[in-house]
C-alpha cells in the first residue's frame, strides 16, 4: 500500500537560484501552504516542500558573471528562497536543494533504473537549446526576430547545439500519456491547460536529449563522467528525493508518494504533465495525482522582468501592506489559474472593503457591545429567531463549501464564499441592531451577540490557512484556546460566561501616504 487516505503531499516548483525571489514565487508557494494548512486544519498528515534548482547552464552562467564558484553562489540565493518562506509565514515541511546528497542519489538511482529499462540510449544532439528555459526547441518552434537572433516560442534566445547526448525515449510514450489524463480528468487542471497538453503530444513526441557534456554544473550521470544530467531530469526528481527514495520501503517513500499535487506556473506545464509522468511510468514508478498550472502575474498591466526593472518584491508587499494583506490579496484578486494583474489600487481596495471594513468592524462592533455591556464575558443565548438560524446555517455550511473548492485549487471562490457569510453577517447586524435592543430588550441583544460570537469563531477558524497571523488574533479574542482550532471542533460552539480579552482592532486600514 502507498498512501493511506490522510496524507497529504504537495510540492512547489524548486525555484531557479540566478534570480532573486519574486511575487511570482512567493504565489506559488503561498497556493501551497493555503493547501498544506487547510490540510493539516482537516486531519491530514501533510508533507509541503519547497526548495532550489541549482544545477544547469543559467546558474553557472550566473556564477561566472559575478566571479564566484557555482557552489558558493547557491548556497547565497538558496538561503534567499528560504528567507521568503519565512517572511511569508509559509508552513514548508522540507527545502530541498538539489546540491544535496541525497539528491545526487535518487537522480543516479532513477537514471540506472531507466538505463536497465533500455529507455535510455547514447546518440548525439543537434538542435535548438534556450538556456533561460533550460529547454531544447524544434526546427518548428523556433523563428528568426528582426536582428536575426533566433528566438524559441517565449521569446528566448536560442542557440544551435551539437554534442553527444542520451536520449530519453520520449517519442514512445506519448498513448500512454493521453491514457494518463484520460484515467483522471483532474490530473491536469485547469481544463484549458490540460487541453494544450493533449494537443501537443498529439503533434507527436520526439526523444528527449537527458544529459549535456559542454559544462558540469550538474548531477554526473553514472559510469560516464563526460556526461552531466539535463538539469530538467535532475530538477524533477527532487519531488521523490524529497521522501526518500531511492529508498521505496521508507516510512515517508510510501506515505506521501504519488504526490497528490504538483503546484506549478503554466511556464513549466510540460515539463511536469509530459516529462515527468513518462520518466516515471518508464521507471515503473506512480505517477503523482494532479498538476494544477497557475496563471502568470504582471505589474500594472506590464510584464515583470529584471530588464524592465519592474519586479515587485514580496517583502515590499509585506512591508507596505502587511502580511496577511498581502497572503488575502494575492489569492483573492484572481481566480486561480487565470493571469493577474497586480495593481496599488486593488489592493488598496481589498485591504479596506474586504479586510477592515466588512470583516474587521464585523468582529470589532460585536465584541466591544459585549465588553461594554456583558463585563466581557459571552452572554447566554435566549432562544433563536429564524434570523439566528438563517445566519447559522449560512455559516455552519463554509467548511464543506470551502473545503469542495479548495479540493479544485478553487482559492479565490472560496474566499467569495466566505465573504458571503460576512456579508450576510453584516446584514444581519445591521437588522438586529443590537446597539438599539440594548435598551429595548436586553436579553435579545445578549442572544444576537452570542450568535455572532460563534460567527465570528467560524470564520476565522476556516479563514485560518489564509490569513494565519491575524485570525489567530481573533480566536484570541474569542478567547477559543489552541488546541480547539482545528476543523474537529467546527461545531464546538461557544460557551457562555466564558471570559474575552479587550477587543483590539485586528485588519489596520491602508492609508495613502501624501506624496
Ligand atoms: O522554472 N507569475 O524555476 P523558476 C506567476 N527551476 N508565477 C511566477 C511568475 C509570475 N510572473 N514568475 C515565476 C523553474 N513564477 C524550474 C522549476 S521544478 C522541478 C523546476 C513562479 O525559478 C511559477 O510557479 O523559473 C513558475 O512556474 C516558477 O515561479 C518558475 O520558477
């Protein structure tokens, strides 16, 4: 048996080391660690990992410009990488770089494997390679610009290489492919990202070049040290170095592998949809259950690039916005696979409707009635009008609606869909007006409190994966203790006389500085 039904494993791409990180990395990893928590927060035993992609053509060319040794190099952008997974609050089980021993093992491992298959053979390549992708373009794929430079589909700069090669027998897996996505319509998503694969495995495959012999920045393939592995084949294994192979009767080998999702940018769908399951299924291993392509952000409408000197820093995000700001805004303001736009304004606007005013004056109007006129402490509940159960039911039903659309990387609809239970949250408030029956009918506003008390609970328990830091702050307010914020005590409910600290505001509004 591999998986048993509650782990979870999940992996972001490992990031290239000639760049420093970018909002574009930290989107990636953010998906994932939205995923590993809700996870987690739903009883899985969950392994996240995150890490480097040090080897290659690019990274030793980005070594030689600055007049340091390839390996110094990685170890200083590499530590950057695992800076921002600090400075993003993310949750990663692992880093792995694939400078590490242990990855030089499960590389050679899987390379004799394949060897032994007779999926591997020696030839010679000749053709169109881009060293910013890191990938080899057909005669077709290529065009000439206007300088005569000869360019690959994205734009890259290609150039003519001939050396000798191993070949992976790519061309002969192409059915068994279409069979792959055809046994399981979710294995890539979105729909439309799956539909470009099978498009162009129908344009046929053709044998894949696996080793180079012009440089040695890389894993040196077995019994021909000529040869070092093409750093993709040496990129992709990380996701099983990672839980221990080529040891398979490892505890973790056989609880997390198959991943169940290999969170990628649509830039490297098929490296991971085409390469990736065909090396494994040649090697005789399983093939991981989903790849989920995300859409690609620009910069105020303009494409982020070192050159345009329009990157957008995360850390800049979190300073400027705030952290949790930044976390809601990135996957609130695009649906997940589609492209985004980041812009000040947007966020701006998100910060201030969604955040401070539609759910931080929700929780701030309620908790400081009840330290005003309860002595701070949960009121009982009289009984409940068919308001209190309308609002409940809209509530009660979030994590299973939540939980159905994170299923499907569907990050920003559930985050709609909370914020209908805010709205409705927000309607009711105002309907009840708590403030008015305070003179009215005492213990009805006692009861309209206590409701909203486990409304707010509700929302922050769920909105937990997203927004970690700041409704950790509301279930402190709420006075829920630690060990009772995991999705096993949704239905909990909230305990009268229980005592609240003083409540304190909890989403700050942005305000535009004068310039
Ligand atoms: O491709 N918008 O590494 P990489 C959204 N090492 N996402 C973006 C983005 C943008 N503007 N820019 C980058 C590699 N990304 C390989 C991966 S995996 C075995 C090897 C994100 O550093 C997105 O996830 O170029 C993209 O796929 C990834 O960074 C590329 O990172």
């Amino acid at each position: 048996m591999s998986n048993d039904a509650k782990s979870y494993y999940i992996t972001t791409p490992i990031y290239y080391v000639n760049d420093i990180p970018h909002i574009g990395h930290a989107y990636t990893s953010l998906a994932c660690d939205v995923m590993a928590r809700f996870k987690r927060l739903d009883g899985y035993d969950v392994h996240f990992l995150t890490g480097t992609d040090e080897h290659g053509q690019k990274v030793e060319a980005s070594a030689e410009k600055k007049g340091i040794d390839p390996k110094v190099f990685t170890d200083e952008v590499s530590q950057s990488f695992r800076d921002l997974a600090v400075a993003m609050n993310f949750s990663n089980d692992d880093f792995i770089r694939t400078t590490e021993q242990r990855h030089y093992d499960a590389c050679q491992a899987l390379w004799e494997r394949l060897l032994e298959k007779g999926e591997i053979y020696l030839g010679s390549y000749s053709g169109w390679y881009a060293v910013r992708d890191e990938a080899f373009y057909t005669e077709k794929e290529v065009t000439k610009d206007e300088d005569g430079v000869m360019r690959g589909p994205m734009g890259v700069e290609v150039a003519w290489v001939e050396e000798p090669s191993y070949f992976f027998k790519l061309s002969a897996w192409g059915d068994r492919l279409l069979a792959l996505y055809d046994a399981d319509p979710d294995f890539i998503l979105p729909k439309s990202r799956r539909n470009e694969v099978i498009s162009f495995i129908k344009g046929g495959l053709m044998d894949l070049s696996v080793s180079r012999t012009t440089f040695n920045w890389g894993v040196p393939v077995p019994n021909d040290d000529k040869h070092i592995m093409y750093v993709w084949l040496d990129a992709l294994t990380n996701y099983i170095t990672a839980v221990g192979y080529p040891d398979e009767e490892k505890d973790s080998y056989k609880k997390f592998w198959p991943a169940d999702l290999h969170m990628v940018g649509k830039d490297i769908l098929r490296f991971h949809t085409i390469y990736w399951p065909a090396f494994l299924m040649a090697a005789d291993l399983p093939t991981p259950k989903r790849v989920f392509a995300h859409g690609w952000w620009t910069n105020e409408g303009q494409k982020i690039s070192k050159s345009l000197g329009n990157v957008i820093s995360p850390y800049d995000l979190v300073e400027r916005y705030g952290l949790d700001q930044t976390r809601y805004f990135l996957l609130r303001e695009v649906p997940f696979g589609n492209d985004g736009d980041f812009a000040h304004e947007a966020m701006v606007t998100r910060m201030n409707s969604d955040l401070a005013n539609a759910l931080g004056n929700l929780v701030q109007r309620g908790l400081s009635m009840i330290t005003k006129n309860c002595e701070g402490k949960i009121p009982e509940s009289g009984e409940l009008s068919a308001e209190d159960e309308k609002l409940q039911a809209s509530v009660d039903a979030l994590l299973s609606d939540v939980r159905s659309e994170l299923d499907v990387q569907g990050f920003s609809r559930a985050l709609e869909r909370i914020w209908r239970s805010v709205s409705d949250a927000n309607i009711y408030v105002d309907e009840q007006a708590p403030w008015a029956l305070r003179k009215t009918d005492f213990k009805r506003m006692e009861t309209v409190l206590f409701v909203l008390t486990d409304v707010y609970r509700k929302l922050a328990l769920v909105l937990q994966p997203y927004m970690p830091e700041s409704t950790a702050k509301i279930l402190d307010l709420l006075s829920v203790a630690e060990e009772q914020r995991s999705f096993d005590n949704w239905s909990d409910g909230m305990k009268a006389g229980t005592e609240l600290p003083k409540p304190a505001g909890v989403f700050p509004r942005y305000v535009e500085q004068d310039s």
